[in-house]
C-alpha cells in the first residue's frame, strides 16, 4: 500500500494528536492500488491482552479511600475500625511487615493494639489461602521466631 505525502502527514498529524488509536480509522484509508472507489484493508488495532483473573478469584475493593486485595480484607477492615470507635481497640495498623529468618518477609493484613497494649495479628483469609504451603511456613516461623499467633478470620 502506498500513501500520498499528504496522507501519511495526515496520519502523522492524527498520531500526535492522540487520538487513541495505534491504527488509522476505515474513512481516512488512502485509495488502494488496485482501483478508485476500493480501499485497502484497515490495519489490525493493537490491544492490550485482557486482564488475567486473580488465582483465588478475590478482586480488589476500596473503602474508606484505601484499597484492599480483596473484597473479605475490606470486610474486615470495616469491622474492626468499627471496633476502634467503640473503644475496644486502641488502633488498627493495616499490612505490618515482619522479618522471618532466611530474608523472608511476611506482611500481615492487620495489626491490632487493644486498650490493655494487647497486639493481635489479623490475617484475612479464604479457607483456598488457608491451605497454601508457602503462608502455613510463614505461620509457623512468626510462632516459633516472634512467638506471634496469627488469628485468621
């Protein structure tokens, strides 16, 4: 296909103005070589592939204007700043990292301070995420290592 210095610089002028696309519309097509009235075939658009869906099928929520991995971490979120108005918890501290031996790092969903400097470690999980082999070692090294029991809801 060939195009006219005036309709690549048309296309280059459509390009630069952004107009979204990575391919030229079926209207501004040049005339194709093989006859007046004919016009060449529209080139393909390029898109972006479609989004994968989550392993454990969660799928992203905010709340509040903070956003959780999933719709249950949210839930939980909810629950316990409810908690922390009614005065039963002094303070919600959400996704604590902590440094497990061997360089392997667990981040908590929630940590919770009571009124009496109780900290609790909350873990939202499926009862899929419950079972998988790489948090049950994490579990077990935060018992052992830092003596943290951490409650799952």
């Amino acid at each position: 296909m060939r195009w006219s210095e005036e309709d690549y610089a048309a296309f280059k002028a459509r390009r630069r103005a952004g107009d979204g696309t990575s391919s030229v519309s079926a209207g501004a097509l040049p005339p194709s070589p093989q006859g007046e009235g004919k016009r060449a075939a529209p080139a393909l658009i390029a898109r972006e592939p479609p989004a994968r869906p989550s392993k454990y099928g969660n799928r992203r929520t905010e709340v509040d204007g903070k956003r959780f991995d999933s719709k249950h971490e949210a839930e939980v979120y909810a629950e316990l700043m409810l908690r922390v108005r009614a005065g039963e918890l002094k303070c919600v501290a959400r996704q604590v990292a902590f440094d497990l031996p061997g360089g392997i790092r667990y981040v908590a969903d929630f940590v919770t301070i009571a009124p009496d400097n109780r900290v609790d470690v909350i873990d939202a999980k499926s009862p899929a995420t419950r079972k998988n082999r790489v948090y049950i070692n994490k579990r077990k090294q935060m018992a052992s290592e830092w003596g943290i029991e951490i409650r799952e809801v």
